[in-house]
C-alpha cells in the first residue's frame, strides 16, 4: 500500500507541475490572442519608445475597411505574436474629439465647416496638411524616438502586414527597397 500512496501523491504533484506549466504558457504576453494596444497617455509620458518601435492603427469606426481589418488582420495569431513583440502598438480615432500631447505639441480636433472633421495628429502622421483628405484605415510605423518611418493609408491583409512589420523592425528600409525585401522574405502565414 506504502507505494502505491507514494505513487499516487507522484502522479498528482506531476499533474500539478503539468497544469501550472500549461497556465503560465497560455497566459504569457507572446501567446495573447490579441494585440497589446498601448493607451496614448502611456506613450505621452514616455521620451522614447525603448528596443521597440512604435505602430499605429489611424481608423473611423464608420469605416468598413477598418472593421473588416481589425476583425480579421490584427486577429491573426502570426501579425499578433510579430507586434506584441516587437512594437509598442496604438489606436488612433480619427474622430477622437480629446487633446493627445506629444514631443512637446498638443494635438487637436479639427472640426470642419458644414460636418465632419479628424484628429489633427490623425493627419500629420500620415503626412497630410490641414484640409487635404485623409485614408483610412492607415498605419504608420515610428522609430524609437516617435518620427514617422513610413505612413501607409490602405487597407492590409495579414500576409501584407507581415511583411511590413519585418521590413521596419529589422531596419531594412534603411538598406533596400521593399521589393527587394519582399523578393528575399518568407512569409510564417501559410493561408
């Protein structure tokens, strides 16, 4: 009997280890099955973003290209663990009405005549004036002191997302076009 108490206590402190093992594997950052959005007042706070550059996601949530990427690109389980990773991602409205105050300028809501309007920040991003139209959804990806590398006003699918995310985080914008990036990279999206 003395063994197979022995055994028995074995077996459920082996199944105990298992279980925790399993629970801390499934509740760690690079396996979330979404991607950590950071808050604007996180990032204001901040002078740089550190050993990650900066994502941001400019959408309307009238927009129907933006819903239909938010549903399915950024819910992808490679574009999620690739950005929980290796950037520090926001959200920005278009139609946020509030103050976001970065590097030192305060940016507003640009309410336009007769309806409608956008976040001024919104714009700059994207690189466009006062007045000029913007597209959504568009990305825009930031070095780690907050300037803009590359602004792209278009809907993207996961496999497109891809190869933008390793094109910007391994630097390679500074090295080559991204035909040539895109020539050399293989993509971890199979469908």
């Amino acid at each position: 009997m003395h063994i197979l108490d022995e055994y028995s206590r074995f077996k459920n402190m082996l199944l105990a280890v298992i279980l925790l093992l399993f629970l801390v594997n499934c509740t760690s950052p690079n396996n979330s099955s979404e991607v950590n959005w950071v808050e604007w007042s996180d990032w204001a706070a901040k002078e740089a973003l550190g050993d990650k550059k900066g994502f941001i996601w400019i959408h309307s949530p009238g927009c129907d290209d933006c819903i239909e990427m938010g549903r399915t690109t950024f819910a992808h389980p490679v574009i999620v663990k690739y950005m929980n990773e290796h950037y520090h991602a926001a959200k920005l409205d278009i139609n946020f009405e509030g103050e976001i105050e970065t590097k030192g300028k305060v940016w507003k809501y640009i309410d336009n005549i007769g309806g409608g309007g956008y976040h001024e920040l919104g714009a700059a991003l994207v690189g466009k004036k006062q007045g000029e139209q913007i597209s959504y959804p568009a990305v825009v990806f930031l070095d780690e002191n907050f300037n803009s590398i590359i602004p792209i006003s278009q809907q993207l699918n996961a496999k497109d997302l891809e190869l933008l995310l390793a094109f910007v985080e391994g630097e390679h914008f500074r090295s080559m076009s991204i035909d040539a990036f895109k020539a050399q990279f293989q993509s971890k999206i199979t469908e």
